[in-house]
C-alpha cells in the first residue's frame, strides 16, 4: 500500500512537471467571433448541443453549444443573473434541458441510468458559491466524506490523502475546525479540498471569486491554476470577475441574452470590438445593455395622469 | 368573472395539493426502499436518534410528569364527591395511555424535533449541501432522509412510552402521595382497569403512525422549502401547523377504529 | 463527543425500554401467558342489557374470564355471549349458571358465573361448550311493570 501510494504521488508531480514543461504551447489562433466549430486539436471532454432551457415561462438558454476541452481552464462569463450556476447544474445531470444535449466524454448525461450518472460524477466535481461544506463536520472529516464513500481505502491512508489534499490548499493546520468557524474564503479553500479528494477528471467552478477580499482571491486565482496544472484538470470557471478570469483561462465564453455572444481565448476578447462584449469588459454602466430596466417614457409617466 | 376566478383558484390549490402529496410519496419512497447499509448507516442513524429523541426527552418527561399531576388533580376533584376516588388510577393512566400520551407527544415532538429537522433541511439546501451531495455522487435521500426518518420512526414510541409512565407516576403522586389514596387499592383498580392488548398496544400503534406522520411532514417540508431565510421560516412554521392539524385528525380516526 | 452521543442514545433507548416495562408489568399487570391459556364458552340470554365486550364474568367476585364477543343467534333473535375463560379455572360442571349482574347501583354489568352440582352423570364444561342455565339481565322498565301489577292484583 505504502509502495503504491508513493508511486501515485510520484505521478503527480511529474504529471505537473510535464505539463509546467508545455505549458508555454500555442494556443491555436483562429477566426474569432464566427459560428464555426473550434478547431482544437485537444479533444473535448464536454459537449453541449444546441441546448435550451427555461425555467416555467422564462428562457434561460436558446440554443447554446460549446466544447470544454480536456485539461484546459475554460470560463463561462456572463453578467449576473443569466444562469450561469444553472449551466454547470446542466452539465452536472442535476437539471434536465427542454433540448438539446450535454455530451460528458462522449455520454449523453441527461439519457443516463442513475447508477451511471453517479459513476460519471465521481469523475467530476464541484465547487459551489457557498463552499456548500457540511456544517455539522468538522474540515478533515468534510474533505474525507466523499473518500470513505466512494473508496474502499483504509482510514489511515484516507487521513493521509486528506491531510494531502488540505496542505495543498493552505489549511492543513483548520483540519480540526468547524466550518462556522472559517472564513468566508477559507472554507471556499476547504471546499476546494474536498473537490479534488477523490482526484476527478473535471472540476466545476461556481462563482469561486465572489465576495472574496482581494487576498483571498488573489490565494483562489493561484489554486485554481496551479491545481489544473498540477493534477491536469479539466477546469470550468462560471465567473463574472473579468480581469481574475481571463488571468487564469486558456479558452472564454461570454453568454448574455440567452446565447453565446463570443468566444475566444483571453487575448481575442481583450482585443475584440463587439459593442456589447467592451461593455461587459470594461464595466461600463450603460451601452448595449441598458442601465434602465425597461419602462414606459419618462416623462409621460411622470407626467402623466394616475388611472 | 370572479365565480370562474374562485373556481381556477381552487383548481390550483387542488393540483398544488396533489403534487405536494406526489413529491412528498416519491421522496420517501426514494430513501426507504434502499438496500440497507449496516456498517455506513449506523452512525448516521445514531446520530439522527440523539438529535430527534434524545434532545427531546426532557421537554416530553417533563410535560408527562405535569399533565398526569394536573389529571390526577381534576380527576380527583370531581370522583370525590361521587366517593369514588379509588378510580383515579384508571382514570389518569386510560387517559394517558389512550389519548394524551401518543397525541401530547406528538404535538411536543412536531415543535421540538419536526421543526428542528425542517430548518435543518431547508438550510442544507439553501447553502446546497444537498446539491454537493448529489454532485459528489450520493444520494441525499439515503445519506440524509433515510436516517432522520427512521430516527424519527424510533424515537416517537419511545417517548411516548416514557411520557405515559412518568404521567402515571406523577398521578400516584398527587393521587396517593398528596391526597392519601390508597397505595394498594390505587394500584390494584389500575391494573384491573388497563389492558395489554386494547390499552398499551393501541397506544403504540397511535405513536408510531404520528411518528411516520410528524416526520414524513418535517422532512418533506425542508427538503422541499424555498432555499431562503423566508422560505425556511414558512417551511417551519407549515411543519408544526401540518404536523399538529395531521396528528389530531389521524388521533380521532384511530380512536374511532379501536374504541369506537 | 461521538462516544457520549453513543452513550446517550444508548440510555434513550434503555430509558425506553424501561418505560415499556414499567407500563406493561406495573400499569396493565400482564400475564405474559396469554391466548393459549385461555378456553371459551358460549351462553344464550333473552336480554343481556348493558354488557359489553370485554365485561369480565366472576365467580363470587373473583374475576374468571372476560365477554369476548356478543352476536344475535340469527334464527331464534336471541343474543349469544362468548366467554373467554381463564384454563386455571376450567373445572365448571355443566350445570353451573350464569347471569348479567350489576355491580353496585350504578356500576357497570358483568357476568356471574355460580358453579352448578357436580355428580357422575354430569361432566365437566370443556372449551366452546354452552352454558344452558342462563339468567338474562333485570331491566329497570319490566321490574317497575311487575310491581305495578303485583300491588294491583292484591
């Protein structure tokens, strides 16, 4: 057991030092902005199809694909409230579309049993906004939950994973705390940790740098990267903090009005000219979407009679 | 125009009750029929059973305790004029195990363990520990639902049958320990009095159905609450309102199908 | 703390028991011998009045059995009481008699059983026999009628 653990650990770390090794590849440059497919030479370990989905009489996706390649950080932007959680939600099997379909390593997720959902999830996880971590356990015991479930691993080994995966995030010293006793952007690290516990193929990201003083975030944008690096993730980054995403992401998609608007690597978008895109870009307060929300004229309502 | 208005309304209070009922059946059915877990459910159901029983054991002794005094008081008032104060036992211990002792604790245990279990759930879900669940590959009816369902299941006649014989015991202390009945006679009219089959069986029969009520409603009542600070509140507040309306109407149905 | 929540649970679960015990031995007195030891025996009456299942039926006051069931003999329309009886007192002879009584002036109805002779052509009453000697409950109306007519003739 000692023997193979090592060997594994032995794996990581020249996994991460091939990747470092690479990492300065080119990223293929390619006609921003049109409806062709990308043309990626890594192969894509999620697709989504043509996908729609409402929520009662509300549209919330009309028709969106898009490819997440294998081991590349890719974020989802978007102003708030277009749904991006609702997305990885689609993508997690935990929603089902109206249409279209979400392809995990070539499996149509939503047509699985459930038994073979859950085994496609094992190979995922996800970070949620909350950190979502299990109040009534302490840190070591959240990071271990999915570890004693799912492997058959002995506890002596799974205290050494844990305390693993804990360092790693900064928080081998919290194993023992309660959640209600972090802070906001230490339990998002925790949760991190029990993430990547069970070492998946895939991790989601929900909004992980909202609400974060800038040190917290600036110690989030690094794990992230470094752990797609290290363990070769496939990262998927839903995020509305443009300078923090397109830091870290190898590929973006920027969703608004229920589609897709562009799409590109962080250096295309920088340089793109589409109106709507600048705005959401540079944050500025009015352009191709409204500072109003829509209303009758101003000054006939003002002015105008009470009925 | 208003008649049709009335009338859709009452077809979607109708349709929201049917589905309610569907959601609630298809989330127990989810977390009872399972292949059990011996060695991964224990200690959650262990767990389950300090937060629902253990934690709710002072507050029901200590209302048997009251409730069998204040009985034994009333009862003796009035059967002493009759000269018939030797049927106190009967008549504390009848009333305790027949009616207040199922139902009193299940109205207890809606306030103390129902309520409880909603908030708990509905805060789970508003902070998605539920989703986090179903994303890391578990079913949160299994790892959550189940054992607090059965927690409920067991501790409910458990506490039932502590409240009936503190209840008891507080009668014999007003009855004979303050008003000076009869050790003996107290004791032997009771006994006489009270049945194995139609008395105590009856009443856990009453506590175990009010358990699976109590706590199917709780549990339903998080499990499906709006995940917000104000849904919750509304969920908590269903649970104790539903539990008890639940509890009292199911008490009246048994009663007439064993006494009746 | 997992090993006193174990710990607590653990006495819970004991205290339960306990109150199970404490109700059933101290508050309902069971025999736990219960159906097995039991045999019954069956009466026809022109009116039990207010007896009722689970009426005991006594012997000078002594509690012998319980009323089980009470049906009404669909051919001849008279009431049909069935008896559960105690085994430890299964030496009734067939002569043996039994009538609704009161108890008190107020006080619930029950079953007197008064044991008959016992002689060699008489036998010992066995499980689901009858009882032919029956005395039917005193109704208020009718003895109230039979004085009136009695004080009327004289």
């Amino acid at each position: 057991m000692q023997l193979s653990w090592d060997e594994r650990e032995w794996n990581h770390s020249s996994r991460a030092t091939l990747q470092k090794s690479d990492a300065n590849f080119k990223i293929p440059v390619q006609d921003f902005q049109t409806d062709s497919d990308m043309s990626q030479e890594q192969t894509a370990l999620v697709e989504v199809n043509n996908l729609r989905f409402s929520r009662g009489s509300r549209v919330i996706y009309d028709d969106i694909s898009l490819k997440i390649p294998k081991g590349k950080v890719t974020a989802i932007m978007g102003p708030s409230g277009i749904g991006k959680t609702t997305l990885l939600k689609l993508i997690g099997g935990q929603l089902t579309p109206d249409k279209g379909e979400v392809l995990f390593d070539g499996q149509n997720i939503h047509k699985l049993s459930r038994n073979a959902l859950f085994e496609a999830r094992k190979r995922m996880s996800m970070l949620f906004q909350s950190g979502a971590l299990f109040t009534d356990m302490n840190v070591f015991d959240n990071v271990a939950f999915a570890l004693r479930e799912h492997s058959e691993l002995p506890e002596a080994i799974i205290r050494r994973i844990v305390l693993m995966k804990l360092q790693a995030v900064g928080l081998r010293g919290a194993a023992q705390l309660m959640p209600s006793e972090l802070s906001g952007g230490m339990q998002r690290r925790a949760a991190l940790a029990r993430a990547i516990a069970l070492e998946p193929e895939m991790v989601l990201y929900d909004e992980p740098f909202t609400g974060q003083d800038p040190i917290s975030m600036g110690v989030l944008v690094k794990l992230i990267k470094d752990l797609s690096d290290a363990l070769s993730l496939t990262s998927v980054v839903v995020s509305h903090d443009v300078s923090e995403v397109l830091s870290i992401a190898d590929y973006v998609y920027v969703i608004a009005e229920q589609r897709i608007i562009a799409h590109g690597t962080p250096q295309q978008l920088r340089q793109s000219d589409n109106p709507q895109l600048r705005q959401f870009i540079d944050g500025e307060p009015d352009g191709p979407v409204p500072f109003h929300f829509p209303a009758d004229a101003y000054k006939e309502e003002l002015l105008g009679a009470h009925d | 125009m208003h008649m049709i208005d009335s009338i859709t309304a009452l077809g979607a209070r109708a349709i929201n009750l049917v589905r309610g009922m569907g959601q609630a059946g298809i989330m127990l059915w989810g977390a009872l029929v399972q292949v059990p877990r011996v060695k991964k459910g224990t200690p959650l159901l262990i767990k389950q059973i300090y937060v629902v029983g253990v934690q709710s054991m002072i507050i029901v002794v200590v209302s048997g305790l009251f409730i069998g005094m204040v009985l034994a008081l009333q009862g003796y008032t009035i059967l002493v004029d009759f000269g018939t104060e030797q049927s106190l036992g009967p008549l504390v211990a009848l009333s305790l195990l027949r009616e207040l002792g199922p139902v009193v604790t299940a109205l207890l245990f809606a306030g103390r363990a129902g309520s409880a279990l909603t908030a708990e759930l509905g805060l789970m879900k508003s902070t998605e520990q539920l989703s986090s669940l179903e994303m890391m590959a578990v079913d949160p009816l299994r790892q959550v639902i189940a054992p607090r369902f059965w927690a409920g299941l067991i501790s409910m006649p458990l506490l039932s049958l502590m409240f009936v014989a503190v209840g008891v015991y507080g009668g014999y202390l007003v009855g004979v320990s303050w008003k000076g009945i009869d050790d003996g006679a107290f004791w032997s009219i009771l006994q006489a009095a009270v049945e194995w089959r139609q008395d105590i069986v009856n009443c856990l029969i009453k506590s175990v159905v009010f358990a699976w009520v109590v706590t199917w409603i709780s549990l339903y009542r998080g499990y499906h609450s709006t995940p917000n600070p104000e849904g919750i509140s509304r969920a908590t507040t269903q649970t104790v309102v539903q539990s008890s309306l639940a509890v009292l109407a199911l008490d009246f149905l048994l009663t007439a199908l064993m006494f009746g | 703390m997992t090993k006193k929540i174990e710990l607590l649970v653990g006495l819970f679960l004991l205290a339960g028991l306990l109150a199970f015990l404490a109700l059933v031995y101290k508050v309902a007195n069971v025999d736990v011998s219960t159906s097995s030891d039991t045999y019954t025996l069956r009466a026809e009456f022109t009116n039990i009045g207010g007896l009722k299942v689970r009426s005991p039926v006594k012997v000078g006051g002594v509690v012998v059995g319980r009323v089980s069931a009470i049906s009404l003999d669909p051919e001849k329309l008279e009431p049909v009481v069935t008896m559960t009886m105690d085994k430890q007192y299964d030496k009734f002879p067939e002569t043996s008699s039994v009538s609704v009584l009161t108890s008190g002036l107020l006080g619930e109805q029950y079953l007197g059983l008064t044991p008959g002779f016992m002689d060699d052509g008489i036998s010992i009453l066995k499980d689901g026999d009858r009882i032919d000697d029956t005395h039917s409950a005193m109704v208020l109306e009718d003895l109230i009628g039979q004085f009136l007519y009695s004080s009327k003739d004289k």
